[in-house]
C-alpha cells in the first residue's frame, strides 16, 4: 500500500505558528509520526509540502499512477481551491482530508471544505493524531 501525504500552504511553520491552535508539534515531528504508523500498517508514505496550490495539483498527478490514497491537509485552500479539488476528484483515488485543528467550530470561512465532497473521510482537532486516524482509515479503505 502506498499513500501520498500533502500538506499545503503555511504547515511548515508549523511548532511556532499559533501553538494554542495547532499544537507544539513541528512538520518534522507529524512525519514522524505519520512514517512510524506507516510502517505498522504496511503502507510506503512520500510526504511533500508545499505553500504553492499549482504545486499540489502537479504532485497530485504526478503520483496518482503510483499511490493507492492521499492523505492532504490543504491549510487554508481548502476553504476556497476548486482547482485542487478537481485534481483529488481526477485522481480517482480515495482522499482522507486532515486537518490538526476543529475547522467546524472556528471562523466561519474556516467551516467550509470545499474539497470535502471529493474525499472519503475527514479527520480534524487531533493535532498529530488526526494524521495517525487519516492514515489508518486509508489503510482500511485501500484494503478495500
Ligand atoms: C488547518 C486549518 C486551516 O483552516 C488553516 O488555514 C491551516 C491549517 C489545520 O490543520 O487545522 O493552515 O488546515
């Protein structure tokens, strides 16, 4: 099995970006987390970010012969990004959408996912661990 893991714009300030939010954990420390579950669950990870919304779309078409799901927290392009949500649909693959914080009961821009009809599952306000659920769901889903 093999998944593809996303993280969108301003994640990699993640540790010192609104700690109170989105936890003390760096990007480094979530991949680690993400791999070690990985290998428990039998799955080959290949995790990117990026800040640039056309970057995502490429990798998402660059790898989708090769994954089996994706696993993407799109930052805030997930609010508003119908190119991005396309690109999850026109893979064909079952998407886990994640975010570390409770997008629901935030700002109210925040409460929308638009990529939300294009994924199988959404997991959010774990922190870390909404990753680890994501990536267990797809592990479930590809399995079939
Ligand atoms: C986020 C929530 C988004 O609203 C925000 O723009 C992010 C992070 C999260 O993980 O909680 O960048 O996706």
């Amino acid at each position: 099995m093999k998944v593809l893991v996303l993280n969108g714009p301003n994640l990699h300030l993640l540790g010192r970006r609104k700690p109170e939010i989105y936890g003390k954990a760096t990007l480094h420390d979530i991949n680690k987390a993400v791999l070690n579950e990985a290998v428990k669950l039998g799955i080959t990870v290949k995790s990117f970010q990026t800040n640039y919304e056309g970057k995502l779309i490429d990798l998402i078409t660059e790898y989708m012969d090769w994954a089996d799901g994706i696993m993407i927290n799109a930052g805030a392009l997930t609010h508003y990004s119908y190119a991005l949500r396309d690109a999850i649909e026109a893979s064909g693959l079952p998407a886990a959408e994640v975010h570390l914080s409770d997008i629901s009961s935030r700002e109210d821009f925040r409460r929308i996912s638009v990529i939300l009809p294009v994924c199988a599952g959404q997991f959010m306000g774990k922190g870390t661990e909404s990753y680890i659920e994501a990536l267990r769901f797809l592990a479930e889903k590809i399995r079939g």
